[in-house]
C-alpha cells in the first residue's frame, strides 16, 4: 500500500486549482441510468469512488469511459441489463446505495446490497426506506440486501428528517425514484447541500420536473421519459476548504481557484473567527496568513448551510497548532474521531467527552508514523504533517487517494516538501 512522506515546516505559495466534487459527480453518475440516451458528465475528478462507481454501473450493463485527462465520463446506459448491485462492489464505497433509486425510477425493481458501516460510524438506511416506501416501493432487507419492487411508483408527501437532520443520499434515492413516479412528490426535511441542488440540475437538464432543491422543501412532478445531457460538476467544496486550511495551518499566502466561495460559508466563517485573513472573490480565495497569529474556536457539525462534518477533522489539525482550547462536536457522524488517535502520536492535546473534542492548541506537532482511516481524516493527518517537526509517514493512503486527486503534486508544487512512496 502507497504511503505519503512529508517533511514538515516549509511555508506554502502560489495558486492550487480545484477538482470537481466527487459528493457531487457519484449521485449524478448514477442518475444517467435514468436517461434513454448517453451523457456526457464534466469536471469530474478521476478518483477511485468515481472509478467504483462507474464499475458498478458496468456490472448493471452500463457502458462509461472515463478520460482523466479531459476529467470528463460518457456514460451510455442503453446496454443496462441488470438491476442487481453485488456486495463485493458496494461494499467499497457507501455511496454505492444512490443507484438504489435510479434503478427503481428506471427498472420498477433493484437489489442493491447493504453498503455496511464505516469508520466513521453505523451508516443506517432507514430514512432511505422510509421515503422509497412513500413512492409505493415495496422495499426489505434480505440477506445483506435491499430488495426494492415497484410496479406502480407513485409521487406522494414525505418527511425525511431524520435524528441526525436531513440525509443528503437519502434525499437523492428519493429525487432519483421520484423523478420517474406517477404525480408529485414533496420532499419535506430534504437535504440542502449544493451536491443535491446539482443532481436536481442535472436531473432538470434530463427533462425532469424539480422544484425547491437546496431548500428543506423540494417538488418533484414526475415524468415518463429523460434523455442524455452533458453536464459540468460543480467544484469540491471540501477539496477547497482542505486546502484554505492548508495555507493557513502553514500560515502561507496561497491562492484556491476553481471554487463557489457561496458554498462555503460556513467554514469562511469559522476560518474568519479563527483570525485567518482571506480574501474572496468569484472563483477563488486567498489566504494571506504569513506571519499570522489565529484564536481557538468553537464549532459544531450540523447539515448544510451548518458546518460541514467534511471539513472537522481538517479544522480539528489546524486548532491543535493554535494556542487556547477549541472545542469541535461532531452531530452527524458522533463517532467521526479516527483522526484523533493519530494526531495524539503527532504530540497535540486533545480529549474527547461523547462527541465533542476538547483540543489544547498551541503545542509543537511532531512528525511521526501515522494510519490514514477515512478519507477527511487521513487529510487531516496530511495537514498535521505539513507543520510538524520532522518528517510523518501517512500509511493506508488508499483512504486519501477516494476524495484527493493528486494532493500530494498539488501540494508540492505550493512548495511543500512531500512525496508519495509506492509500496
Ligand atoms: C453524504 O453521506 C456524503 N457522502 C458524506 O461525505 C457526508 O459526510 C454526509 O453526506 C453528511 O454530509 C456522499 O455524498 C457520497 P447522510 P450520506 O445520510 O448521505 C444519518 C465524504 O467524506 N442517517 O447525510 O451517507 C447518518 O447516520 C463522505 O466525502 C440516518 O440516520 O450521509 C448520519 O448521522 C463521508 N438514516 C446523518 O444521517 C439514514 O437512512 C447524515 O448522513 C441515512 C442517514
């Protein structure tokens, strides 16, 4: 397995360009199933989820090539066959679950196995349940998977919040079932991330009926059939913020392009609390923090328009170098602490009470060998390793590798001293 080796302590600068968002591209990918003709799906960034996405699709008789050059996929589901998605490919990857509803909207039936749980916590389904059955979808679990059957799909008036707030894959399922039901479906407690405001464009771009979307209440008039689009993902909003985070932990002037600074103003606001001088414009943000000194903050992780619960871990490496106590509770995924474990070997001072984090900021970082867990954490650790003293070895950079295209060659072209070492 490859590992990442950065020797930490050198100042950052210069201009770093935004991927797409992958929380975007995969529910889209999915929803090309919808279409009797192919599309053409851009800005999407050549990661392993996109990668098991489209293997997914191919084992449903979908054919897609993927050019990571242009970052562009076509996918063409007239060939689909199959409405069964085996456990050795949707375990992989959680997201794997958003072809449950495209499968339905498309085929009247799916079987899609259970995704299973995570590090950062039991992944339950049933808000995924709850909305699908709402639409007359006779849906159970049965050995592992989610067996769906709907010969008469009907629009009908959902609530979808759940205890944790709204579910941003459940509210796809829903949108992506809907799209295809007889009547109108209102989606109450829908989820409002810009990752389902896109899929409801692209879905509308396919000649679907969706009003509301990035809004708790969303209308989806159903419609008999949808064609082929091309479509432009939007930027990751996440990758951004990783690396505002990156330029600030280092306390470097570095320019992110390629953003929707709008889709991050939960964070702009916290970065700003923190001290962090940054200038917005169109698409982009520079952080001027040379010789900056920050404050501790408080934040907690809430649905979207809150804080988003993809940036904690990386805000949580940057208050560890920033003198006071901060205080981080995580209330989506209340488990979502692998990170913390690791960055303790880097020397920084946190405790955690349930799910909060109390973090004694200040202390130098020390390099050390560290374990990548999931995606947002191992960036965390990669963020640690670019201010501790000496050299830290980030093992396991599969996790990395799922949400990060090429962190390590954009961050050594900012002038950090990082390399990627083949196993
Ligand atoms: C999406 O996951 C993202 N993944 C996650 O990003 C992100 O952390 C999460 O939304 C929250 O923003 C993709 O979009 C591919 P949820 P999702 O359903 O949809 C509970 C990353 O790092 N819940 O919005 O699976 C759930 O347990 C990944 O890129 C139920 O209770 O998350 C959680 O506590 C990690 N019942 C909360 O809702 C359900 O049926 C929010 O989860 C579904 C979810």
């Amino acid at each position: 397995m490859d590992k990442i080796i950065i020797t930490g302590g050198k100042q950052l600068k210069g201009n770093v360009i935004i991927e797409g968002a992958k929380n975007a591209a995969l529910p889209i990918i999915a929803a090309a199933i919808l279409a009797d003709s192919p599309s053409v799906i851009k800005n999407v960034p050549p990661l392993s989820d996109v990668h098991t996405m489209l293997s997914i699709l191919a084992s449903l008789g979908v054919r897609s090539s993927l050019d990571p050059d242009k970052k562009e996929i076509c996918i063409d589901p007239s060939g689909i066959d199959s409405w069964v998605a085996p456990y050795d490919m949707v375990r992989k990857m959680r997201a794997s679950i958003c072809v449950l509803g495209p499968l339905i909207g498309q085929f009247g039936k799916a079987k899609v196995s259970l995704p299973g749980g995570c590090v950062i916590g039991q992944r339950p389904v049933d808000l995924h349940i709850k909305g699908l059955r709402a639409l007359n979808v006779h849906i159970s679990v049965q050995h592992g998977y989610l067996e769906a059957d709907a010969p008469d799909l009907q629009g009908a008036t959902i609530f979808l919040g759940g205890r944790f707030g709204s579910s941003v894959l459940a509210t796809a399922n829903v949108m992506l079932a809907a799209v295809k039901a007889k009547g109108t479906t209102l989606i109450y407690g829908a989820a409002c991330e810009p990752e389902i405001v896109d899929l409801a464009h692209f879905l509308n771009a396919m000649g679907a009926r969706i009003e509301g979307a990035g809004s708790h209440a969303m209308a989806i008039h159903g419609v008999e059939r949808m064609h082929g689009v091309e479509y432009n993902v939007i930027p990751d909003r996440i990758e951004a913020g990783t690396f505002i985070i990156a330029g600030a932990i280092t306390q470097s002037n570095i320019t992110v392009n390629n953003i929707v600074p709008d889709h991050m103003l939960a964070l702009l606001d916290k970065l700003a609390e923190a001290g962090v001088p940054f200038e917005v414009g169109k698409d982009y943000i520079s952080v001027n923090a040379r010789s900056c000194t920050f404050k501790p903050i408080e934040l907690t992780t809430l649905p979207y328009p809150g804080f988003p619960t993809d940036m904690q871990a990386q805000m949580m490496a940057f208050m560890t170098t920033v003198p006071g106590i901060s205080i981080i509770t995580e209330k989506i995924f209340p488990e979502r602490f692998m990170h913390v474990a690791e960055l303790l070997r880097m020397a920084a001072d946190i405790s955690l009470e349930n799910a909060t984090a109390i973090i004694k900021g200040g202390y130098h970082l020390s390099g050390a060998p560290v374990m990548a867990s999931d995606l947002r954490a191992s960036a965390a650790l990669v963020l640690a390793g670019l201010v501790a003293n000496g050299e830290t070895v980030i093992n396991r950079i599969y996790h990395l590798d799922r949400g990060y295209f090429n962190m390590e060659e954009k961050l050594r072209a900012l002038g950090a001293q990082i390399e990627r070492v083949p196993s």
